[in-house]
C-alpha cells in the first residue's frame, strides 16, 4: 500500500486501471463526476475498486454541495452551498444544527453506495478581493462562524460513518487566484493569518484528516506552496495549528504545482505531507506519481488508520424525519 491516491476515468474499471490498482496499490480512490451515473453503477464501481486493491480501501469524493457536488439530480439531492447555512438560522446553534443535518444526510447519501470519505468541510475563510474559486463554498466571512459550522459539518459526517477532511490548510480563503489554474501568493503577514486564516484549522485540529493547500505564504515561506513547504507544515501545520491527522495533497495535476509529476509527489512526501492526491484519472501522470510516493509506513501509517476509525460506527438516524426538518429550513432562504 502506497502513500497516494488516485482518480479514475470513467463509470467502471477497465482492465488497464484495475492492473494499475493491483500492482501500484493506492490507500484510496477518489471519485469525480465522470465516474457517476446512478446508485447502483456508483456501488459497483466502489466494490470493483475494493476487489481490484483486495481490500476496504478509502473511497473520496467532494461532495460539499453548491459549486462542488459530484452525486446529484436525478438521483440524489441539489446540497445548498456552505454559506447558505449561516442565513438559514434563526440563530447561530439552528445554522450549526443545518450544516450537521445537511453533512449527515451526504453521508447516509455516500454510505449507501460505498463512499466513505467526504472532502468537507471548508474551513477556509474568504476576505475581500480574494479570487471566488472559495466564494460560498465557506460557510462564512468570520473564521469564528467558519470553525463552528465547520465542526458541525464535519460531526455530521461523522455521525454517519464517513471520514471528513478539512481543507485547504492552513486557508485559501485570502488567495486572490484559482490554484487550479496558477499558484496564488498570499502576502498578509503571520500575525493576520493566524488571526483569520489558519484560526479555524487550530479550533478543529482534531479532525482526523486535512488537504493541503497549493498557496505561498510569503512572510512563512516565500518559496513554495504550503503542499510543498516544510517550513508551512512544520511550524504552521503541525506547529501552531497543531494538527496530528493525516495531511493529504491538494490535486498534485492542478496548475498552481510545477516540475514532473514524480518530482511534485517527492516533494510534498518530503515537505511532511502523509498522503499524495492525483485526480485526473490520467494513468501516464499517476504512474510518477505512484513512483514518487512511498510505502505508507510509520507515523502516516498510524494517521491513516486513525482516520478511518470513524467510518465503523454509524449513529442512528431518521431520515426521513431529519430531510423534513432541513428542507423546510433550507427552503426558507432565497
């Protein structure tokens, strides 16, 4: 089993990426919307997937809502964006009681097809002039509301038995680019991150999983992206957040990373990143990648397991009685 995680091309395995899942042996899969069609198309990719690797292997998603919904109509519901929820409360604990019901009806969404990591919440904090690529996919403008209705989101996930992994450490939220498409540079000073960006990470550190973020920090590390800087995650990360769980990459294809792709998965692995991520489902770019990422062992190892005890325990839940109750909230909001 190898530090990294891939994407796929399509709605089924073919025999080229179920050989490259035996022999490269991911942790996970992630799943895109190329990959879905319908419930029971999505369950038997994800048990294909699980056959191939000859394991219960993580399966990712984004499934956030909004913008960023890979499982939607017809066959499963239209999720409201993350900023939707602060508006929808009458006031603070029936907006953090929303996002929870919202989260845990993704999961029981996931869960039913074999999905059982989900890439939420949020936790970045949007300022003025910074890029929409964030936008309403935060729950707020104040990193205070952001960490308590992150929490809340990512306890309802828990609570049906899927993993949650904030992102993007330590915050996108100020980055004035998409790094989908070009490496944003942030040049705020350390005392105004702390105070905004990183702060809903730290009231959250206890997560059990967390993404990277492809942004410079220029008073931290003015050379390279968080994903690639082990001064970020040394002394922001780990450091004054204070995060234990396994930190995984941001997608090692986006345009915001430079350098061969094995060179990219070197580098993060080396930075102190746990787990590399590549989503494209482009087997010529996600065999470098699998090259550059080591055997999962030691430290990661033991974040990797930790991170998915959650996803063995499943708390009792009405469906049915909490889909009215959010609907008729949610409904309430123009």
């Amino acid at each position: 089993m190898r530090a990294f995680i891939c994407g796929l091309k399509g709605v089924a395995l073919d025999d080229e990426e179920r050989a490259f899942l035996r022999e490269a042996a991911p942790w996970g899969v992630i799943l895109f919307r190329r990959n879905i069609d319908a419930p029971a198309q999505v369950a038997r990719l994800t048990a294909e997937i699980r056959e191939a690797l000859g394991r219960q292997a993580p399966i990712l998603v984004d499934q956030e809502g909004g913008r960023v919904q890979r499982l939607g109509p017809p066959h499963w519901r239209a999720y409201p964006a993350a900023a939707r929820f602060e508006a929808a409360g009458a006031d603070a604990k029936q907006s953090e009681r929303l996002a929870w019901l919202g989260a845990r009806l993704i999961a029981d969404d996931l869960r039913h097809v074999g999905i059982d990591v989900d890439c939420l919440p949020v936790l970045d904090a949007p300022s003025e002039g910074s890029h929409n690529i964030i936008g309403d996919r935060a729950y707020s403008r104040g990193p205070a509301r952001v960490a308590t209705l992150g929490r809340a989101a990512a306890e309802g996930l828990i609570a049906g038995g899927v993993a949650p992994v904030m992102k993007h450490i330590p915050g996108h939220g100020r980055a004035r680019a998409d790094s989908h498409l070009e490496l944003p540079v942030v040049e705020a000073t350390r005392a105004e991150l702390e105070a905004v960006d990183f702060a809903p990470f730290k009231a959250n550190a206890d997560l059990p999983m967390a993404m990277s973020a492809h942004v410079v920090y220029t008073h931290i590390d003015a050379t390279a992206p968080a994903t690639l800087s082990k001064i970020v995650i040394d002394e922001i990360v780990r450091g004054h957040i204070g995060f234990e769980g396994l930190l995984m990459t941001d997608d090692l294809s986006m345009k915001a990373l430079t350098g061969s792709f094995r060179e990219r998965a070197e580098r993060a692995i080396a930075a102190g990143c746990d787990i590399v991520l590549h989503c494209n489902g482009d087997l010529a770019e996600a065999r470098p990648v699998a090259e550059g990422a080591p055997a999962l062992a030691g430290k990661a190892l033991a974040r990797a397991e930790k991170a998915l005890e959650c996803v063995r325990r499943i708390e009792p839940f009405d469906v049915a009685e909490a889909t009215r109750e959010f609907d008729a909230a949610m409904s309430a909001v123009v």
